[in-house]
C-alpha cells in the first residue's frame, strides 16, 4: 500500500522498502555503481564518481516531480541495508520505446528475487496510468538471470522484444 510522502510515494513488500532517494543514500548508490559488475552491465564510465551518483538520485526524483515515475531507492525491511535501485523509467528521448522497467542491485544481493519482487509492485504502480502501455524491460539480457526475474513475475501480459544485441526471449544469448 502506497504512503505518500511527497511526488515519490513509499512502498512496502514483504521483503523491501521501495523508497524516495534521500541525500544520505549517496555513498551506499555510488557503492553499488562503483563495483565492476554493476559498471560492466550498465557499460558506466571508468571516472563515474560519487557526484555523478547523487545527479542520478537527483534525475530520478525529478522524474516522480514531472512524470509521476520513477526509480526507488531499496532498502530491505529486515536489516534497513540499502540494497540499490528500481522502478519505472521514462526519459525525454525522442527515440525511446516507452516506459522501462529497471533495476540496478549490489551484486552482494543479486539472486535472491529482490529485482522481482521490486519490478511487480512498480508494474503494479505503473499499470494504472494510460500513459504506460508499453511497459517492457530495456536492458539486453546479460545472462538467464534478467529473463529469469522477468518471466517469473506476475505481468504475463507483458512482454519484452529482442533487443539490438540479439538478447532476450527465444535467443540463446
């Protein structure tokens, strides 16, 4: 059930807070930026730096202000660690196919279902508006890992398309 608190409300799961960014969370974000999984996948530039974490944090919060989505910043609810980000992303680009469904965990927390648990309830939030009817993943699928958390949530009405680099369903990536 959502709580409000401002344009980005606060969402509990049965395993996470899904929450707006706040100015303390920068160096556990720039954490999980600044490991060499989360940059290989992400293709993040080599000088990435703590400002360029907190212009993220602040991107995404502009974007619940203008568009009512956006990323969440994840905690999990039995220990309050941060765990990294998800949520819906919609940027101006005049190309851009529409709303992506995202996630960006420190690889200490991946496998463990916490990408599917946060993607569902940010369907669940983003499948009331109109204005999101092409909600898809973005990303190409690194690994079975991505499709895996996909396939397995509740939205089969939903469905992603091979993207440039051949990955996704039905390829052999």
């Amino acid at each position: 059930m959502p709580i409000r608190s401002g344009p980005c409300p606060t969402l509990e799961t049965e395993r996470l807070i899904l929450r707006p960014f706040r100015d303390e969370d920068v160096d556990d974000y720039f954490g999980v930026l600044d490991t060499s999984e989360v940059r290989r996948w992400l293709h993040l530039p080599a000088g990435l730096n703590r400002s360029n974490a907190w212009q993220q944090m602040a991107v995404f919060l502009g974007e619940w202000a203008l568009r009512g989505t956006g990323q969440w910043a994840l905690e999990e609810r039995s220990s309050g660690a941060f765990l990294g980000r998800a949520g819906l992303y919609r940027p101006e680009y005049p190309d851009w196919p529409g709303v992506e469904v995202g996630w960006t965990l420190h690889p200490d927390h991946w496998g463990r279902g916490y990408a599917t648990e946060a993607g569902a309830e940010a369907i669940w939030i983003g499948s009331t508006p109109a204005s999101f009817p092409r909600t898809r993943p973005r990303r190409p699928w690194p690994s079975g890992s991505a499709w895996s958390c996909w396939r397995s949530a509740p939205w089969t009405s939903f469905r992603p398309r091979h993207t440039a680099s051949g990955h996704g369903p039905g390829s052999n990536p």
